[in-house]
C-alpha cells in the first residue's frame, strides 16, 4: 500500500532534480558571457574592457568564461585584447547607428580593430571588411586614424547590418612592455555615436 | 514525514542546481574542445587556412579576422610528438599550444626563433620515457598536460604580405612522431 506514495515522490524529487540541475546550468552559462561575471578581473580603460595580467588563468570558472566568449586567446604577454560593448559615453553599441572610432596609433608590433555581432561573428558585408589594422588603416596628417562604424560610411569603414548589439574588439600584438601605466581613457580610441 | 518532504524537494533542488552550475563550467570548455578535435581531424595534421578568416566567418566567437592560421588537434596517446617547422618571414608569426581545457601552455613566436626553425618535442607531462627521447635529440620539451589538445599557428596579414611565399613555409610544418 505503501508503494504507491513512494513512487510518486521518488518521480517528484528525479523531477525536482532535472529542473535544479538544468536551472544551475542554464545560469552558469548565462552568467559566463555576463560582463557582471568579469567584472573582478577586468581592467575597464575608457570604452574598452581587458582582463589583468594573466588573472586566474587557472581558475575553473575564467577558463569556461574564455572557453565561452572567445576561445584559444594568445597569452597576455604575447597579445592584448580589449573588449567594448559601449560607446565612450557608456551606451550599448548598436548595429543600425553609425560611431566614430578614433585614436593615435598603439604602441604595440601589429594592432588591430575588429567588428562583430552580439553573437561574436563578422557582419556580412560585400567588402569583406571586419577589421582594420595598422598596416592598412588610413591615417590623417596627425598621424590619427578614424573609422566608421556603421550601415553607412567611407574611408575607413566598418559595416555592420541589422538592428542587434555590436562589439568591438582591439588587438594588441607583442605589446610595449611598458604599456600599462600609457593605456589612459584618454590615449584608447574613444567610440563616439555620429548623430544623424 | 510529511512535513520534512518539501524541505527535502528544496534542498534537493538547491543541491541539484548547484552540481548543474559546476558541470556547465566544466563542460563549456571541453565542448570547445570537442568541437576542435571534430574540425581537425584527422590528429597531428596541420590544416592550413588559405584565406584570412574575416572573409567567409570563422569556427570561434571572436575569431581573428587578420591572421591566417594553421591549426591541428593533437593526440599523445599513441606516444610524444615532434613538431618541426619555420616562422612566417616580415610580419608576426606565433605557435600556441593550447591543452585540453584551451588553456595555453607553451608559446613560441618569430622573434624568438630569430629565423631558426623549431623543433619541439610535444610530450605527456610525467612520461619519463618520452622526455628522456626528447632530450636525446636536443628537441626543446614541451610537456601538455593533458593527452589531447589543440595547436595554433597565427600569421598576421599585411597589405605587404606575400601568400605564396608564405605558403611553402606554412607547408613545411609537420607533425611525425617522436621516435
């Protein structure tokens, strides 16, 4: 007589376990690609977030969060990148408004800028064009560089399509070994929506 | 009993929620792992990418739109490896070895091999014998911690940049084993 209750709660607590375990899962892989998850070990410089110095590498938890936005990075030593999901003046980067990304050249070997989508892929685009680098960036007689982020553009242009998020992602290749103390909100690319 | 029954459903949903959370962080990184050793078969084969990446996508979030790659999945459980090969010329060349939760753990780059060629004896961290075969040939040892991995080489691309005389330099890489 007794079996029948049994049953059902065993049926309730494998229930009550899928639904535990699919949730705890659901939330680490959510809370993974979260800029609040990265907040203790990123450095923010102006528009641009970068992760310190090797900060726990061997951390269970950083390496999925690697794993999860951008898999097999080079080392800090070897190579820098920084992230901007927002314009200079803290608002999300969206692909049917058109920004200004301008700076001076970055004290590094080869750099580069390159555009995505929320997802972390290239916008389709007939140029074929997501990034530019130092070697092929046009530069003012200042020696200053602007691109165009947008559906809209010329010169150094970067198109993006659609009505989603936008990311940019700065390269820095075999870094000045005294970069830090030069990386100010002032000397990173200031990312500045072009009003229409 | 029946009092305790719904503390137990929510412990148990605590408990169980909690282990999902760990296995997901766990599991994100080997499935990018998995999906790398699916790409790149068969192992210990270089696979050479002809076109800059930006320009029909890329396997990763993030993907590199400026470098040419040549990638492999390595597998040390048939015995160590020896990696030989050169630098790309005039421009930034590196090769990373990334161990089977896509951490690095060993980087060479052009500056350091100063147009030399390398040769690296990829070997499972512990396996004496291996690292005694290593030493004996005077490869540089380098230990994974773990039997499979993953190996990328990068090459930025300038507008400068000469493909096809990079090509026989990226083709002159090779895996064999380490006899």
């Amino acid at each position: 007589m007794r079996s029948r209750p049994l049953i059902g709660r065993a049926a309730a607590a494998l229930v009550v376990a899928a639904v535990g375990f699919t949730a705890g899962a659901a939330a680490a892989y959510h809370w993974l690609g979260s800029a609040a998850a990265t907040a203790a070990l990123r450095h923010d410089i102006g528009p641009w977030q970068t992760m310190k110095d090797g900060a726990g590498f061997t951390d269970a938890f950083y390496i999925a969060q690697i794993a999860r936005i951008g898999p097999f990075p080079n080392p800090p030593g070897e190579a820098l990148y920084f992230l901007a999901h927002d314009d200079s003046s803290g608002a999300a980067l969206q692909a049917h408004k058109t920004y200004r990304v301008c700076g001076q050249p970055l004290p590094a070997r080869f750099w580069s800028i390159a555009a995505y989508d929320a997802a972390g892929t290239f916008f389709a685009n007939e140029a074929r064009r997501s990034s530019y680098t130092n070697g092929n960036v046009a530069m003012d007689a200042q020696g200053r560089f602007c691109i165009t982020i947008g559906p809209q553009g010329n010169g150094n242009w970067l198109p993006t399509t659609g009505e989603g998020k936008v990311q940019l992602l700065l390269r820095l290749y075999q870094p000045a070994a005294d970069i830090w103390p030069s990386l100010t909100a002032q000397t990173v690319p200031s990312i500045v929506e072009v009003k229409p | 009993m029946s009092r305790r029954w719904p503390l137990a459903l929510a412990a148990l949903l605590l408990v169980s929620a909690a282990v999902g959370y760990h296995a997901m962080i766990w599991y994100v990184p080997h499935a990018v792992m998995q999906k790398a050793y699916a790409r790149f078969t068969p192992a210990n084969h270089w696979v050479h990418a002809d076109v800059l990446s930006g320009s029909k996508g890329s396997w990763v979030p993030l993907g590199n739109p400026d470098i040419v790659a040549s990638r492999a999945a390595y597998d040390l459980s048939q015995g160590p490896l020896l990696l030989t090969g050169s630098a790309s010329p005039d421009t930034y060349w590196s090769l990373t070895i990334y161990d089977g939760r896509t951490v690095h753990f060993y980087l060479v780059n052009g500056e350091t091999l100063a147009g030399q060629p390398y040769r690296i004896a990829l070997v499972q961290a512990g396996d004496a014998a291996a690292i005694a075969r290593a030493r004996a040939i005077g490869a540089t040892l380098v230990e994974s911690p773990t039997a499979r991995g993953y190996l990328m080489q990068r090459t930025f691309v300038t507008p400068s940049t000469d493909f096809a005389a990079l090509k026989p330099v990226r083709e002159a890489a090779v895996i064999v084993p380490l006899r």
